[in-house]
C-alpha cells in the first residue's frame, strides 16, 4: 500500500504528466496520436475480418497474423484512451489499483505478442524447411493450443508484478514520467529497495523476449540455410513469404529493446526520450503491422481492394 506524504490523496494514486515540457502541445498533438490510434483499431480489426470471412486463409500463417492483430488491438487500447484523455481534458491521475492493472495488461500483452511473433517463425520454419510435414505439424488445433500458451505464459509471467508493486512504499512523489503507467517508472518511486523488482524485470525480459527473440533468428538461419538451396524463383517465393514477419519483428522487437535500455540506463526523469520511445513502442507497432501484411501479403491486399471495390490487375506470385 501506498504511504501517505502528508497529503491524503498520494496514497490513493500516482500522476501522470504525458509528456514533459510540451504540457501547452499536448491539447493539440493528441489529434495525430488519436488519427494513429483510429487507423490501428481499424486496420488489425479489417486484418482479423480478411481472415475470418475468406476461407482460403484459414491457413496457420493467417491465424497467427489474427491474434497477432487482436493483441496490437488490446495494447494500443490499453494506454491511448487514458492518454487521450490526459491530453485533451487534463485527466492526469489514475487511481493506484487501476494503474496496476493498466501495468500488467500492458507487460503481459507484450509478452502473449512475443510468443505469437515466435509461433509466426516457427511457422516459417516449418513450411520453407518441411513442406510436406506442415499440414501435419500446424494443423488448426495445434495452432488454437499455441495461441491458449501464449495468453497462458504472458499472464503467468506477470502475475507476480502486481503483488511486488503492492509490497513497496511509496513515501515521496507519486509523478510519474509517462503517459501511462510502466513497471520501470513506478517502480522508481519507491522508497524503498527495489533490487527484487530489478531482478525480476530482467528474469522476464531474458525469459521472454531474450529468449523468443533468439528462437525466432535461429529459425530464420535454418530458414536461410534451406532457401539458399533453392532455385532463384523459389528463393524468391520463400523470401516473400517472410518479409512481412520479419518487419513485424523488428517494428517489435527494435522499439522494445530501445525502451528497456533508456530506462536502465537514463539518470534524468524528467527525460523526453523515454516518453517518446514508450509511446513509439505501443503505437507504432499497431499501426504498421496490418499496412506491412496489407502491402505484402497478395490475399490479404487483394481482399482488402475488393473490400472497396477496386480491382487489381497486378501479376506478383506472393
């Protein structure tokens, strides 16, 4: 529980300030962030409608890229609207209980996209190294198990941050840095030791991410090695096959561990960078992934035209 500072009201939640030193920009900068927010609801919500309407993608690559896409939904929900709100109407305080909640949600539905990314790579894998044995190996069943693992891990693995967070103190400020509320910023104000938080934050990030991430080059060296086996053209069609995963990794991956290192390594609370990354690393990625799949994949943008009607003539095979 939260220790109050002589002021009733700090025991009972934390402030968020949005974005230091622009406060007189934020009113009018929450109108691109919420036109991004639009476009990223839309564009995974008409991913997830593609997929579930044409039969033809009811294939374990179309799946995967579905729950990859209902995930982006959720993180990009679970912060944007309390940013908003932050922004447009001055709504800088979040009641203690519902900032952990925002927090797990938040850290869990990274960890459940992670998981989804290496089963997406795995998939790969699996297609380009053993073709005859995909329809065997990643049959429908076997992909809504994996996807029920990774809801399943990534909640697991956060179930113990709220219950640390709980344990700490907090006698001094309760501002937080950023637009919504992160593991790394609240654990900071506590005054008390964190080393226990520290050390589980890394557990985590080395467990998950450092460990999904590994898998998923691994996979993409075995993929590598195979393809450069192939013939020019079917070099091609198996490169083109993975182009759009592999700028959903990096659209991931790249912001994420930018983050996790501003905030290990930055002195100053009072920093723009890390706001602006954080904001980067749970928007963007919603925001890309459906307009990458959208461009890349031809079922996908061939679905998408008809959708508005338009007919394409174009002669890509992938």
């Amino acid at each position: 529980m939260v220790v109050p500072t002589g002021n009733e009201s700090s025991a009972t939640y934390f402030i968020l300030i949005g974005l230091p030193g622009l406060e007189e920009a934020q009113f009018w900068l929450a109108f691109p962030l919420c036109s991004l927010y639009l476009i990223a609801v839309l564009g995974n919500l008409m991913i997830i409608y593609i997929v579930r309407t044409e039969h033809s993608l009811h294939e374990p690559m179309y799946i995967f890229l579905c729950m990859l896409s209902g995930l982006d939904i959720l993180i990009s929900t679970s912060s944007m609207p309390k940013m908003l709100a932050i922004f447009w109407f001055n709504s800088t305080t979040i009641q203690f209980d519902a900032c952990l909640v925002q927090m797990f949600a938040i850290h869990s539905l990274s960890g459940m996209e992670s998981t989804v990314l290496l089963a997406m790579a795995f998939d790969r894998y699996v297609a380009i190294c053993h073709p005859l044995h995909h329809a065997t190996v990643l049959t429908l069943p076997r992909v809504a198990k994996i996807g029920m693992a990774a809801v399943i891990r990534g909640a697991a693995l956060m179930a113990p941050l709220p219950v640390f967070i709980k344990q700490l103190p907090f006698c001094s400020s309760n501002v937080l840095s950023h637009s919504y509320c992160l593991h790394q910023d609240v654990m900071k104000l506590a005054c008390a030791d964190i080393h226990v938080n520290v050390i589980y934050g890394l557990i985590v990030i080395i467990s998950a991410i450092g460990l999904d991430s590994l898998l998923i080059s691994f996979s993409y060296l075995l993929i590598l090695k195979t393809v450069l086996g192939l013939t020019r053209e079917a070099q091609a069609k198996a490169f083109g096959t993975c182009v759009s995963h592999v700028c959903a990794v990096f659209i991931f991956y790249v912001p994420f561990i930018g983050l996790s290192m501003v905030h290990r390594f930055s002195k100053r609370r009072d920093s723009l960078l890390p706001v602006i990354m954080a904001n980067i690393y749970l928007l963007v990625p919603p925001v890309l992934n459906p307009i990458v799949y959208g461009v890349k994949t031809k079922q996908i943008r061939q679905r998408i035209l008809r959708l508005f009607h338009v007919t394409t003539h174009t002669t890509d095979s992938y």
